[in-house]
C-alpha cells in the first residue's frame, strides 16, 4: 500500500509565504530579495501573508501578485 507523508500545516504556510514573496518579485520586475526587504520592513509577512493564508491561498498567482502589489505600496505610502 502506498503512503503518503503529511507535510504540516506550518511548513506549507512558510512554502506559501515564499512564494507570495517570489510572485511578487516578478510581478514587479524585481530581485526577491528586494520583495523581501519591503514587506518585512512594513511588517506585511506577520501581519497580512500569515494571518490571511486561508483566503489567500486559494487565488490564481496574478491575482495574489496583484493583491500584494496593491497592499505592499499601500502599507509602504502609510510609513
């Protein structure tokens, strides 16, 4: 019988958080590393990415890019 290994939950979230960083980066045209930066600095990673993995998760990546790019130059304008 084949099985399966159960990756958790914490893991897919990290995995999901560094994609949205990575999808991003290429929506802009820019190093992922630069992404990075950004939103750590604003605090979008612990206070957006994390805390609406749920909803996120499920978009297309164009949508999620431009869903950051909208929230990533708002956060940014506000500090």
């Amino acid at each position: 019988m084949e099985q399966f290994r159960t990756i958790p939950k914490n893991q897919v979230i990290m995995a999901f958080v560094a994609t949205s960083i990575e999808t991003t980066a290429r929506f802009l045209g820019v190093s992922y590393d630069e992404v990075f930066r950004r939103m750590n600095r604003v605090g979008m990673i612990d206070n957006y990415i994390l805390p609406n993995y749920e909803p996120l998760h499920s978009e297309s990546r164009e949508v999620l890019a431009e869903r950051m790019v909208e929230c990533l130059k708002h956060w940014e304008a506000k500090s």
